[in-house]
C-alpha cells in the first residue's frame, strides 16, 4: 500500500494528479495522463494503471466531480471541488 500523507489521505501519485487536474480545469482524464507525462517527475509510476485508478479514488473521495460530455468515448471533464481540495491545495478551486 503506498504512503499516505497524514495531512491530506492523499498518496503522493494522487496529490500530483489533484494538482494538475487544479490547475488545467476543465480537464479529461487522458488530458491529465499526458500533462503528468510531460512532467520532470519520473519518480511515480505513469502507467494508465495507475493514473486512471487514482482519478477514480479522487473522485469517490470528493476532491474531483467528473461531468460526461456527449461523446462516443463517454469522456468526462473533471474539475476540483472547492470544499475537498481548500484543505489540501491551500487555495479554492476555480
């Protein structure tokens, strides 16, 4: 089981994605794989067995709401709650 921050609950890979999804909402899934992949951090694991999980742990804990677009892919566009990520973010969502 990876570690938890006590502050948060939050794993170090799920921080990482609660930020990007913060910080390029409105934003996909698949959007935030590709950010993160981009990124100098190669420390945590990028495979989509493990991005695509921890969106849906976000998601069930409150941090991140999804909303579908009508599309073939059933896509949805995620965007932070304000009164999960203040707490952890230090600073509303948009």
């Amino acid at each position: 089981m990876k570690k938890k921050s006590p502050e948060t609950g939050l794993t170090e890979l799920e921080s990482h994605l609660l930020s990007i999804v913060w910080r390029t909402q409105p934003t996909t899934a698949y959007q935030v794989r590709q950010t993160f992949a981009q990124s100098p951090t190669r420390s945590l694991a990028l495979s989509q067995g493990s991005v695509y999980p921890a969106i849906e742990r976000l998601k069930a804990h409150g941090y991140v709401r999804s909303v579908a677009l009508k599309d073939r892919r059933k896509t949805e566009q995620l965007h932070c709650n304000s009164c999960r990520s203040v707490d952890c973010m230090s600073v509303p969502c948009a």
